[in-house]
C-alpha cells in the first residue's frame, strides 16, 4: 500500500472528496450536543480506562467499547492512545 514504483504516466488523478460546510457545521452541532449531555465523570473515566490499558499489555477492545458506550468520540479515543503510543513520523 503506498507509492507504487510501476504507475501510468496518465492515469487520471481521483476527484477529492469536498464535505459540504454546511454538514460539516451541522455535524460538529451533534458532536457538541451529545458532549454536553454525556456524563463527563463517566466519559473521563472510560478515556482513562483506556490510557491505562494501553500502558499494559491488556487487549484495548473492552476500553474502547466502554468509551463508545459512554459518548466519548472517536478523536477522544484516538488521543488517548496517541498520548500512550505516539504517532508515526516517516523518516
């Protein structure tokens, strides 16, 4: 997966996919909707749950469905792990 060293010099460039601003605004509306009504103890503790598995050698599965169910987002998840793993820079 990646750059492939046997590509046709003109073979069309895929159209990119452009999100409309208005869905996007709506859809960070219902983020910060459902933010605001989820019981940020829990969603804290489910996030936390997660860096500390993530620490361990614990199967991440159980965390991560624990966050889902208590309304953290999927940035929210994938910044705990970052902050457990990092993230990979090409050198």
């Amino acid at each position: 997966v990646g750059v492939n060293q046997f590509t046709l010099a003109d073979e069309p460039q895929p159209e990119l996919l452009r999100i409309d601003p208005a869905l996007e605004r709506r859809q960070a509306e219902r983020v910060a909707k459902v933010r605001a009504e989820r019981s940020r103890q829990a969603a804290d503790k489910a996030l936390a749950a997660i860096s500390e598995t993530a620490r361990g050698t614990g199967n991440l599965m159980p965390a991560i469905v624990d966050a889902v169910r208590n309304f953290c987002t999927l940035g929210e998840i994938a910044d705990a792990m970052r902050a457990v793993f990092g993230e990979y820079r090409p050198s």
